[in-house]
C-alpha cells in the first residue's frame, strides 16, 4: 500500500476496496444497545427522578389535613435545623476573621489578599441573594 492510501481514512479502514485475503480484516463496530448485562437506568429511577419524587412525597398533604400539618412540622424541622448549620458556618466565619484569617501582619502576601477576595466574592453572593442584590435585584 502506498504511503498516501493511509493518508486517506476509507483506505486506512479498508472501505473503498476489497479485503484482501492475505491481510487480516479487522472490523470496528459500536455497540449501541445496552446489551442484557448493561441495561439503562429506567427513567422513572434516575437519581434526579428520586430526589424529586420524595419532595413530592414530603409535599402532598393539603393544608387543612392532618398529612399537611405533618408536612409543615417537618419542613419547620428542617429549616431549624439548616438555619442551625448556617450560623454554625457564621460562627466560625466570624472566629477566623476575629483571628485576621490566620494570617500574621509580618507573612501577609498578595495570595492571602487573593485567597480573602475569593471569599468575599463567594459571601456576596450569598448576601445578594438573601437581600435581593446585585443579579438578584428586582
């Protein structure tokens, strides 16, 4: 074969000729079934799908029902209890910065200036969001 036919990727695969007998012929297929070992998730059992089916379990009792009563006391639970993870989280913002981030005056560099932009960005974020700010704004 010459140097050009492999140049060419019908040749290189052997599309546009005939195999020859002495050359082995290798063939590359796809398999695009999944197979019977490999089946695909269902749709109805995704991760996602799951997530969103027990938020629908958690939502459905109506407002007047003993069921939604259940609901309300149990969304209450969980809010206390992600409002006692976020001031844990202030609590301990607030000691590092009490503490100057750990950095001493005399090792200050411009990568702990980085590091404290970093997070006054992320933090922005977060109070644009509570107060309506920035791309939060209506």
């Amino acid at each position: 074969m010459a140097r050009s036919d492999y140049h060419s990727k019908s040749c290189a695969y052997g599309v546009d000729k005939p195999p020859d007998q002495s050359e082995p012929v290798i063939t590359r297929t796809m398999q695009l079934s999944y197979g019977a070992r490999h089946e695909p998730p269902h749709p109805q059992t995704t991760p996602r799908h799951e997530l969103r089916a027990e938020k629908a379990r958690r939502n459905k009792g109506e407002p007047g029902s003993a069921t939604g009563s259940r609901n309300r006391a149990n969304a209450l639970a969980a809010f206390i209890g992600k409002k006692a993870e976020i001031d844990e989280m202030l609590a301990r913002l607030q000691a590092l910065s009490d503490d100057h981030f750990n950095a001493h005056p005399d090792e200050v560099n411009w990568g702990h200036v980085g590091t404290l932009e970093h997070y006054a960005s992320l933090v922005k974020r977060i109070t644009d969001s509570a107060f309506g700010e920035g791309e939060h704004a209506e």
